[in-house]
C-alpha cells in the first residue's frame, strides 16, 4: 500500500515530503506594483505548517501587460527581487517545496486589467461581456513570449523558490496555442498539434537551459477543455507524450477553461452514477499510465483520506492535488497526512438564480483566499449574490490602483 504520507522522488532528483501537493489558487493580493507583499507571506506559512509536501503558489504572470488578475504578481526585471526572496523563504519546514507557477493570461483576462489582449488568434471568449477582442499574436510577439517565461524562471530559481510549473491549462495562453477552437493560425505555431503544442515546448526547452537539470519542472495541462472543436483527449495523450520527452519532473492533471469550468465546478446536469465518485480527472490520469512513465499529480475533487490512498496504492497517480480543503478545511489537513481517515469540505456555493452560480463560487474561494491571509481563518458562509459580485467589483477597483513599475 502506497499512503499520502510516503516520500516520493521526482526524476531531477528533487525529494518530496509526501505526496500531497497543494495546487495553485491564484491570491490577488499583490501591491499596486504586482509585487507580492507580506500578506503572500503570511498564507504561505499557514499553508506550509499543514506538512504538504509541495505548495505551488497561484498564478504568477511572467508579462504585466498580460495579468490574469489586477492583483497578480508578475515576475519580470523590474521586479523588486528582495519582496520575492520574502515570499521564497516564507515557510514554516525548509524541507517542503515551493514552486512557482508561471503564466500569461492570453485572451483569458478581463476588461478592467487588460483592454489589449493577445492570443494565437483573434477569438474573443464571451462571458458575460467581461474579456476583450484579442489581437493574434505576431512572431515577434511570440518570441517575447519564450523570453519573459526564461527570465521568470531563472528569477524564481535566483530568488530561492524550489520548483517551477508551467500553466497550460485552464484556457490561458498556452492552452490556448493548443487548443484548435483558439488557435486558427496557418504558421508553425498552429494546425496539427506538433505546430500548437510547440509554444509549450520552446518554452520548456529555454526554461531548462536556464535552471538547469536538478530544479524540478512541472507543466499543467488539460485532459480536455470540453469545447467542441477543442482540445480533446487524444490530444492531450499526445502532449503528455511530448512533454515527458521534454523532461518534465511533475504533469498536474486537470480541465476546463472559464468556458467551461471543469477543473472547478462539476455539472450538476451529470448523473450521479455517471460521476467519477470523488477526482474527476483520474480516469484520464489512468490512460496515460498506459501510455507514459511521467510522474502524475491529478487535481479536483480528492477528498477523503482513503481515496487518496487507493488512488496512490493503485498506482494512477503519484501525488495528489488538492485546492479549496486548503481553505475551507486547512486545519484538517495535517490530519489526513498523519492517516487519520476524514471528509473534507467540498463546500459548493449555489444561488436562486442557476445562471450566476460559476461565478458566486469562484468568488466565494477567491475571498476565502484572502480571508485566509488577513485573518489567518475562513468565513463559514458567504452571500452568494455578493460573491458573485465579487470579483468584478475587485477587479475595477484594483485595476484603478495598478501603478507602472518603479525605473
Ligand atoms: C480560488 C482559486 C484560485 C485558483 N487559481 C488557480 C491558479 O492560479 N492556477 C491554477 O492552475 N489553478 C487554479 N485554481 C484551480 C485549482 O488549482 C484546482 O485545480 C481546483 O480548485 C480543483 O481542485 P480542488 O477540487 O481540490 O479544489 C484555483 C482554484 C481556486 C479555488
């Protein structure tokens, strides 16, 4: 029997604590600057005091004029490298990892961050009018792109970060180079999959010439972002494939874009007996198994201490991913890595009104992050009208505040 608490080693070398990983959830929280500040510091040293093994840190954008969120940090320059060692050094047990993960919105940013998208191609994503027309990016864009992922990677290794991941999934960027339904260029960057996944590889080929072979790197990816005309499976399997040749320490499984919220919401419209009963994402993770000898984290929906254990004993995934537990159930955590056998929350946020409900849960998690920082503990129950609100009030009004970068 393989259980969560065991130590596991990735192929540079890098030793794991254990096998739980605490997946991204992107803080908003950065100063006008897009610097992180002690508020960063605070939440990741609660968060290390649970024992996981492995934190990844939310989002962090590599370009500013492509944030996800008016309260990203950016990794560039002009960062101030002394507020980022902070960040680096924030944990309670110099023994557990902290990765950086690294990415550019694309499309995927709203209008009050960003009203100049760019993309692969010019496809606008419709959601409630909020994301702006992108331009398609020249080759010169794409270019800069691969450079500012390099420099991000070789400050967070200068800054004393320990691992990096590369964000390909959930619609941003470079899930957006994959997927044909947004990538409807005819030059190399786009067509057959070789063309749309090559952005992710140039990406990985500098970023490993830049930290060399023992710094651990990991790549999200989607199973899928259930579009039609999307990225699909078959796909996926093929990057996977790609990516391993690429020597890629850790894939993170997950799906979706804002789209199509997989990695987040389940459909409600999903019968029960259909539903994989808790991690969504496993069934895929057991395909590549057939296919691949990458080491695999699946994130979504793990929540109790003996699906975790059969997941790993059974051999389908090596480590296991876990986001909102780390908010609404963080104080629990520690528990389940000691083996004690426990329910998490999966608290699901739902209003009178069905067509606001993506939306009143990403904001009711989006607050709790904050919560967490601030007060050092969640709120039990949000409104969830005012969640849903939530983020678009934050957004305009941060948004205002943003300052250009100090010379
Ligand atoms: C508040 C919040 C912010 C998130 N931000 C990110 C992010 O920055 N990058 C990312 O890859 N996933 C992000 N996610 C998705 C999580 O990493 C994870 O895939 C998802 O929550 C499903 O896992 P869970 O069921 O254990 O929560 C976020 C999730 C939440 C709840």
């Amino acid at each position: 029997m393989t259980t969560i608490a065991e130590s596991y080693e990735l192929p540079c070398g890098v030793r794991l604590n254990n096998r739980l990983a605490k997946a991204a959830m992107t803080e908003r929280m950065a100063n006008p600057f897009q610097e992180p500040t002690e508020l960063h510091t605070r939440l990741y040293k609660k968060w290390s005091e649970t024992g996981a093994g492995l934190l990844i840190t939310g989002n962090v954008l590599v370009d500013r004029d492509h944030l996800e969120s008016a309260g990203n940090v950016c990794f560039d320059e002009k960062s101030d490298l002394n507020k980022l060692r902070s960040w680096a050094s924030s944990l309670a047990d110099s023994n557990s990892q902290l990765w950086v993960q690294l990415s550019h919105a694309g499309r995927q940013t709203n209008r009050f961050t960003n009203r100049n998208p760019l993309a692969p191609s010019a496809v606008q994503l419709h959601k409630m009018g909020l994301f702006g027309k992108p331009k398609a990016m020249t080759q010169t864009h794409i270019f800069e792109v691969i450079e500012k992922f390099r420099v991000a990677a070789r400050i967070t290794k200068d800054v004393g970060f320990s691992g990096l991941q590369i964000h390909a999934a959930h619609g941003y960027l470079l899930s957006q180079f994959l997927s044909p339904a947004t990538n409807k260029r005819y030059d190399k960057w786009g067509g057959n999959l070789e063309n749309r996944s090559r952005l992710l590889r140039e990406i990985l080929r500098e970023v490993r010439k830049e930290v060399g072979s023992n710094f651990p790197i990991s790549v999200k990816l989607n199973s899928a972002d259930f579009q039609r005309g999307g990225f699909e499976e078959a796909d996926s399997l093929e990057v996977v494939k790609m990516l391993e040749a690429e020597g890629v320490d850790l894939l993170e499984i997950s799906g979706g874009t804002y789209e199509k919220v997989a990695f987040f919401i389940q459909d409600d419209s999903i019968r029960e007996s259909t539903k994989q009963r808790e991690a969504y994402f496993l069934e895929f993770a057991k395909r590549i198994r057939e296919i691949s000898k990458i080491p695999i984290m699946v994130t979504g929906g793990f929540r109790t201490s003996s699906f975790c254990n059969e997941a790993l004993t059974n051999g389908d995934i090596d480590i296991v991913g876990m986001g909102r537990p780390f908010l609404t159930d963080v104080e629990k955590i520690t528990s389940l890595l000691k083996g004690e056998e426990l329910q998490l929350n999966s608290q699901k946020i739902r209003s009178v009104v069905s067509s606001i409900n993506d939306s009143a849960e990403g904001g009711f998690y989006a607050r709790q992050v904050l919560q967490l920082a601030k007060q050092g503990k969640v709120k039990k129950s949000m409104n969830p009208l005012a969640c849903a609100m939530f983020l678009i009030y934050y957004e305009f009004t941060k948004g205002l505040k943003r300052k250009a970068p100090k010379a």
